[in-house]
C-alpha cells in the first residue's frame, strides 16, 4: 500500500529535488533513467524476500520426492511430460510400507493419465473461468498502468506530478483495504 506512495517520491529526483547533490556517479545514471530508483528499491525488496524465504522457510517437500532443478528442463518439457507423474509415484520403501491394494485400485492408477494442458482446456467449464479469469486480469493490469499515465501526462490528462500521483494511489489502497475489511 505504500509502494505508490514511496516510489513516488523516489521517480525522477532530479527534477523534483533539484536542490539536492546526487554526486557523480547518481546524476548521469539519474539523467538517462529518472525511474531507476523505485525499479533498484522494487528489486532489492525481491532479492530480500527470496532470502528470507530461501533461508528461514523449512522444506516440506519429503527427502524421497525433491528433484534438482534443472532450467532446461522448465522451458523446453512439453505440459505432458512434466513432473506430476513424478512427484505422484512413490519410491521403493514407500511400496514396501504402504499395504496391498486390489487389483481394481491398481488398474485406476495404471489407466490414469497424467494431467495435461490439453486436457485442462477440453473440459468447458475449466475453459470458461480460465478466459474470464483472463480478460478480468487484462483489464485490471491495463488500468493500472494506464491510470498513473493518464494522471501524469499534461497535454491530455490530469498533470499531476509523480509523489501525488503516488500519494492519490497509497491513500485509494487504505481505501480499498477500509471498505475490504470493516465494510464487508
């Protein structure tokens, strides 16, 4: 909620503080790429998280199932042959501890088949909320980055300058957050 607010304050500094020395090596890089602050502050918050997660979160995947993770293999499987098969098969001491099945059970297992892309979108109803779900996030997206837009352009939006356009979207967040959780 305070992003906007924050980022606000930190887009374009040499022309919202021009009183301020940003030494030699910050004013160049701050001429060519006024927004480089908040995109560094947004980066670093990322990098950040994925410590902390990286480093304090425990595991909970079992020893047996983990896989190494290999990028080639993300980018360049088929849906088909991901690792849901994988992840849904069991190791030999699995086998051996868990009891017998009948063979009706097994023969269900053996004749499912893994779930693909393909078959998620021959199913109509699994279809139809994917493409509403879709055009929904087009439109939000496409609104939010077109609104600071339209706030900041002078020839034919508002003219607003960036630390109240930023200050106008932390203050319609607590908004939504307010009618969100003490409204409804």
């Amino acid at each position: 909620l305070i992003n906007p607010a924050v980022s606000g304050y930190l887009s374009d500094p040499l022309k919202q503080y021009p009183d301020f020395d940003f030494g030699l090596l910050w004013e160049p890089l701050l001429r060519r790429f006024p927004f480089v602050l908040p995109n560094l502050l947004a980066c670093f918050w990322c990098f950040l998280g994925y410590m902390l997660v990286r480093y304090n979160v425990p595991e909970t995947l079992p020893e047996a199932k983990r896989q190494d993770f290999v990028i080639s293999q993300a980018i360049f499987s088929s849906p088909s042959t991901t690792t849901l098969t994988s992840l849904n098969s069991k190791t030999d001491e699995e086998e051996q501890q868990s009891p017998s099945k009948s063979t009706n059970e097994q023969a269900q297992e053996e004749g499912e088949q893994p779930a693909t892309i393909r078959s998620l979108w021959s199913r109509p109803s699994t279809r139809q909320h994917l493409l509403a779900y879709w055009v929904y996030s087009f439109l939000v997206i496409t609104i939010d980055e077109v609104f600071p837009l339209y706030c900041i352009s002078k020839d034919s939006g508002l003219g607003i300058q960036e630390h109240r356009i930023g200050n106008l979207l932390s203050t319609t967040g607590l908004c939504y957050v307010f009618i969100q959780y003490f409204l409804l």
